[in-house]
C-alpha cells in the first residue's frame, strides 16, 4: 500500500469546541505551497479517510484541487483519524483495505505516532507540522515494516 499522511493546515487558535476550530489563510496557503508540487503523485490516490472534525475537512477541500481522482465517493470521514484516536486501532483498519493508494487527513498527536510506529522509528523521531506530508509504502500495514518515502512540510 502506498499511504499518504496528511496533517490539517495552521488552524484558528480557539473554537467554542476543539472540532470547530477552523483553518487560517495562513493554513490554506501552506497547503497549497507543500501539495501544488505534489499534484502528479497524488492523482494516484483511490481512497481518502478524513477526520470529521471542520479543520481536517477544509484541509481536504484545499487538498481536492491537487487529487484529480478524489471525488466523493471516494471520501470517508472517520472518528479514528481524531486527534486522540489509537493509532493501532487506524492501522488495522487500513489493512482491511483494498485500495493500493491511500490519503489519510488527521491530527498530531495521532499522525506522528502512526507515522513513527508504522517505519520503526524511535517515538517523536520525525517531527509533523501542521500542512506537512509524508509517502509511506508498506504491506502488511504493520509496526516497522514502512518505508518512509520522503515527508514534506511548510518552508
């Protein structure tokens, strides 16, 4: 499987609750700087899985103008990309699937573990900011057996 790790961009600092917090121009235009370059390797995404929370869902919206192939159907939102969701229960859910190609947009701290967890590097080893990127390819999905294809962040 080819798995893309997406971090949500800069987001406002507060919301009345913590899922309502929206993206910054800042956010938008930091997506847009990391994914515009990306657009040719990111067309092969067949399946999207988003956190429902409004600032994932404005990253993914951004994030549809560089995967050509990313149409709704395409699109699930799921409560195991929240922020303090387990990382082991997302990852055997991702090898339930059939897809080769796979877009997850998410949260720290879920998203640094997985990506940790997933390559088989020491907790906190690589480092994701908000609108950064990694391509991992792995099968099965499972501890250590990634291979980190680069990951990309904000200049």
């Amino acid at each position: 499987m080819e798995l893309f790790l997406l971090r949500h961009g800069h987001a406002v600092p507060s919301a009345p609750r913590d899922s309502e917090r929206e993206l910054s121009s800042q956010g938008r235009e930091d997506l847009s700087m990391v994914l515009q370059p990306l657009t040719k390797e990111l067309n092969q995404i067949e399946k999207v899985l988003c956190s429902p929370f409004i600032r994932t869902r404005q990253t993914l919206e951004v994030a549809k103008q560089y995967l050509p192939a990313a149409v709704d159907s395409n699109i699930t939102y799921s409560e195991n990309l929240t922020p303090d969701a387990n990382y082991l229960a997302l990852a055997s859910l991702l090898e339930t699937m059939q897809e080769t190609s796979v877009l997850l947009v998410t949260h720290q701290p879920l998203v640094e573990l997985l990506l940790n967890w997933l390559c088989g590097f020491a907790p906190g080893e690589y480092r994701m900011g908000t609108s950064a990127i990694a391509a991992i390819d792995i099968d099965p999905v499972a501890a250590g057996l990634g291979e980190l294809r680069w990951l990309k962040q904000p200049i």
